[in-house]
C-alpha cells in the first residue's frame, strides 16, 4: 500500500470531509484507516472537530471565545478531589483547537486549489450483454446505458466543454448549461446538446450510427475522411441515421419512443422487417441469428416485447410466423472457452 505522508493525509481527510474525494481517493482513505487503530482515532478527532466547526473559509475567523463557551458548557465540574489531569486535558483541547482549525482550514483551502488543479479523472461504466445500466454524471446529467455499451466520463467536468465518449447505445438527459455545451463521441459521430433529453446508438459492429432526439435541440457533427465537418441540427420527434457503409445520411419524423424504449426494459417494433428485428435483438442478447431465404424478407413485424428471455421472444416469433428455429451447438475453442452463442432461423411452410 502506498504510504500516506502527513501533509498528504490531512488534504486526503479534508477533501474527504468537504466531499469533494474520488473513488480511488476514498479507497486509499479505508486502507488508511485500517491500518492502525492510531490511524482511525486521529480520523475520528479531526472529523469531530470539522462537524462542531462551522467550515469558515477564512481562518481569521474563527471565534476563539465562542469555542471556549461551547467547550465550557460541556465540561462537568466534580468534587475537588477530582484528578488534575482532567482539567489538564480539557484545557489543551481548548488550546489545541485553534492550532488543529488553522490547519484543518489551511489545507481545506489547498485541497480546493489541488482539486482545481488538478486533471479530472476519467472513469468508464459497462453494460454487460443482456443488462442496462444507469448513472448521473458530476454536473446532474442522467445517462441510461443499454446492453453492451460502455460510456467514459470524467469525475469532474473542466473548460468550456463536457465531453463523453460512447461506445454502443446511451439515453441521455443533460443538465441544461448554456455556456458549457454536453457533446457525446462517438467512433463515428458526435452530438453537442446544451439541455436536451436524446439517444444515440453507435455499436462499432453496426452499419448504422443513430441519434433520436426527444425534447430539446442537438447539433449532430460528422467529419470526412479530409477533416470537413458536416453538422446537421435536429428538432424534437426526429430521428438522424448515418449509413457508415455509403456515407449516407437520412432524417424522419415519427415516433420516438421505440426507439428509447430499451431504457425501460421494452424492445418495440412496428411493422418492421424480420431482419431488422433479428438484428436488435443480437445485438442485446449477444448472438448470432442467420435468416436462411429470401421468403423471410417479406415477414413484418408489429411486437413489444418485455423483459422476456431470448428463449421465450424466439417463441413468440415462431408463434405468429410460418417460421422455425434450431440452437447450433457451441464448439470449444483452443482457449477453452465456447464458440457464441448462434440460432438459425428458417421457413417451416411444406412446398
């Protein structure tokens, strides 16, 4: 464990104490902690002395006599008899806590200049297969993260500019700040909002990079392979798709709300084709399907589906389809591991 130095140790606690620690800083505290029972009380006395302080910025201002009265209060006389010590104790506490509040407040004041200073530090959340996950991010935007994602955010958002980079699909309710604009990255575009609420879909294995908006407006920028930037701003209730196989843009104005729905457990099509649907839901559940002939082009599908298992959607396809379906069995491959997961689906009608 990296060893803690003294002067380190009070900006850790401090910082600790104004809530203003990361995740690794927190961590480096507990090992601290647990080190030594010396560790902890010295903890617990400096947490003590912050909570019955009133967090004064400016160390001048410290009422030394209003801390004696307190401190006063809370001393109870007995008999003569009693030790000299303990009135001993009580007066040092009185005399040590100008000295221990001048340096708790001297390096309060450094911890606020560090953190400043300081680089933001980068995390990334994931969304396994088959899973969502959730956050809200430093400045009180909340983030959605669909199945497979992933999303890399900065503890703290610095400069002009709050930038996160998306690998797969997001819902996002930004935080409305005009001067300093939210912009998603994606490997193939990105989207500056300021307060909006939209999604964008950007798998790296897709064809495809989508952005929806719902409320508000957003500012979709793509760049060529010369560096020219296209930028192409939406209106609530469209939906901007970008072909990276043609290079192709599209925009339509419909409903949007399938197109967010997987943020509340719901995969919605409507009227849309067998292929398509395949595609969304092996890009959720992390599987192969195969369409074998062309007579499954011309199926379409109107379905909501929630929360339901891979097994039981493939049922229910098979239910309202002249189709079928077969599980390919899994090979072990030289690493040990099993070969993905693959269904094949097919036409049962009789010729």
């Amino acid at each position: 464990m990296k060893k803690i130095d003294q002067e380190n140790r009070e900006v850790l606690i401090t910082r600790y104490l104004a809530g203003e620690v990361s995740l690794d800083e927190i961590v480096e505290l507990q090992k601290w902690l647990g080190a030594s029972k010396d560790n902890l009380l010295y903890f617990q006395q400096l947490k003590n002395i912050w909570d019955n302080s009133e967090h004064y910025a400016d160390e001048k201002m410290i009422d030394v006599e209003k801390a004696f009265n307190l401190i006063n209060k809370r001393i109870t006389f007995k008999s003569p008899a009693t030790n000299f010590w303990y009135y001993w104790k009580k007066i040092a506490a009185f005399l040590l806590i100008p000295l221990v509040l001048g340096n708790l407040f001297y390096f309060s004041l450094r911890a606020k200049n560090y953190s400043k200073n300081q680089e933001p530090i980068y995390n990334e959340l994931f969304a396994a297969f088959g899973t969502r996950s959730a956050l809200k991010l430093s400045d009180g935007t909340s983030v959605w993260l669909n199945s497979g994602s992933s999303i890399k955010y900065p503890d703290r958002f610095v400069g002009n500019k709050r930038i996160v980079k998306l690998k797969g699909e997001a819902y996002f309710e930004v935080q409305s700040d005009l001067k300093k604009p939210f912009i998603v990255e994606t490997s193939s575009l990105s989207v500056k909002a300021t307060g909006t609420k939209f999604n964008v879909s950007g798998y790296t294995s897709d064809d495809k990079a989508e952005v929806t908006l719902v409320a508000g407006k957003v500012e979709v920028n793509l760049t060529d392979n010369k560096g020219n930037i296209k930028s192409t701003k939406l209106i609530p209730d469209q939906h901007y798709s970008f072909n990276k196989v043609s290079g192709t843009t599209s925009i339509t104005t419909e409903d949007t709300y399938k197109y967010i729905s997987w943020k509340d457990g719901k995969l919605i099509f409507r009227n849309e084709p067998l292929s398509e649907v395949i595609k969304k839901i092996s890009f959720v559940f992390n599987v192969d399907i195969e369409l074998q002939g062309i007579s499954l082009q011309d199926y379409y599908y109107r379905a909501t589906f929630q929360d339901e298992s891979l097994a039981e959607i493939l049922k229910l396809l098979k239910m309202s389809a002249p189709i079928d379906y077969i599980e390919v069995k899994r090979n072990p491959l030289p690493d040990g591991s099993f070969s993905r997961e693959k269904y094949i689906i097919f036409s049962n009608i009789r010729k």
